[in-house]
C-alpha cells in the first residue's frame, strides 16, 4: 500500500500548528468544528496561508443542512473567491435539495467558480439517500474526492457504505472521516481503497475560568487538535502501509 494521505480539521491557530508538527499532509480549515465546521475567518484564512502545506477551506456560511438560499449560494460564491486570492489549495463544499439528494445545480456553480482549485465534497454526502446516485452525481460534476462518515455519526459505523461508495466510483477518492484515530484507522485500511483520511486528532481544552464558562464564551465539551493524537495516527498510517 503507498503512502496514505492524512488531513487533519482545525478550527484556530493552535490547531494548524499542532497538524504540521504532528505530520499532516492537509489542512482542512475551518471555523466551528463543533457544528461540523463553517467558513474560516479572513484572519485564519491569511494565517494558514503561510503554512508549507496545502490548506482546503470549508465552504459553509451557517450550521444545520445543506439546502441553501440564493443569497447563501452568493454568500459561497464571494467565499470561494476569497479563498482564491489568499492562495490556499482548494475548497470544501455541499448543497443538498430538501430531500437530502445531492442539488447539482447548486453544485455546478460552486464547482465552475472553484475552477483551478482542488475540490471535496464534504459531509452532505452523509444526508443522501442513495450513496451510489450521489456519486455518480460527483462524476458528473467532476468531483474527485469526497470526505464522508457513510452516513453515520462514526466512520466506523459507515464502513459498508463506504465501501459501496467506493465500489461504485473507483476513480473518485472516497476519504472517510468521524471518529478515525490511530486504534481504528486500520480497519478502513481492511475495508476500503485508502488513499486518504480525515481526522481532528481533538482532545477536550482545559476547563475555561467559571466567568467565561458563565456567559457562554466557550461551550461544555471544547475540543482542539493534539499534536499527540495527530502524530499517532500519522504514526498509524505509516505502519499501514508498510
């Protein structure tokens, strides 16, 4: 098995510096980890463009689903190009219709606006009904690389329609992601094509001051990147494939 690429999600400037000491090969960047991530800031976006990795921004301008309004869709837009600029690698984007299918048109749009970039189609994946529909729809649209958790709130649990979804689009990476560390990475390896995984390497942030907890600074359950938990998993992956 050749190397396995490892991208590690981060939502603030502790996380890319624990990702690049811990040996990512990416950086997803984000904002809000905590709802499964939301656009990057201006800031986090110029400061990630100094690290001597390819940084992927997430393209998302709320939380909850992934039907979008036309003021959401220019919203994205005008996102897609500010990551152009700041010369980041690619971006990360989603639209579903309100029943959960992939919405192709939105999808075009984005895509025809991130032309030049690398793109993945993120975890919207997770709502379709039919996985394989879906990524014929990737195909389709010129989608080479999807991040999902097969539906599932772990990755682990999604393993059987991981594997479909790979079955069925050989030449598109599926990238699975949720809950992968270095105990379980290797029973994707099992499973699936690995090319490519998505983790956090998270680790719950040391308890904030009762003030700041008080007027809702910072949530119950904060977690950040650990440089430990990353360098395990790259650990992991090179042990793999081996």
């Amino acid at each position: 098995m050749s190397r396995i690429l490892l991208e590690i999600c981060v939502d603030d400037a502790a996380g890319i510096a624990a990702a690049v000491e811990g040996g990512a090969d990416r950086i997803e960047l984000c904002a809000a980890l905590g709802v499964g991530g939301l656009t990057p800031s201006a800031g986090l976006i110029a400061l990630a463009a100094d690290v001597a990795l390819p940084v992927m921004a997430m393209i998302r301008p709320r939380a909850g689903d992934f039907v979008w309004t036309e003021d959401e869709v220019r919203a994205m837009l005008a996102e897609i190009e500010a990551v152009r600029g700041a010369g980041l690698a690619g971006v990360v984007i989603g639209a579903s219709l309100p029943d959960g299918r992939l919405d192709a048109r939105v999808l075009s749009r984005l895509v025809e606006a991130a032309q030049g970039l690398d793109v993945t189609l993120h975890r919207a994946i997770d709502l379709a009904p039919d996985p394989v529909e879906a990524m014929a729809s990737c195909r389709a649209l010129g989608i080479r690389r999807v991040l999902s958790s097969g539906g599932a709130r772990a990755a682990v649990d999604g393993l059987d329609r991981l594997a479909a979804m790979a079955t069925a689009a050989p030449d598109v990476i599926v990238m699975p992601g949720s809950g992968i560390t270095a105990d379980n990475a290797a029973r994707f390896a099992d499973r699936l094509p690995l090319r490519e995984i998505h983790a956090s390497g998270g680790a719950a942030l040391p308890d904030a001051s009762p003030l700041v907890r008080s007027l809702g600074f910072q949530p119950p359950g904060a977690r950040g990147t650990d440089v430990g938990r990353v360098r395990a998993l790259r650990d992991e992956l090179d042990r793999l494939a081996r």
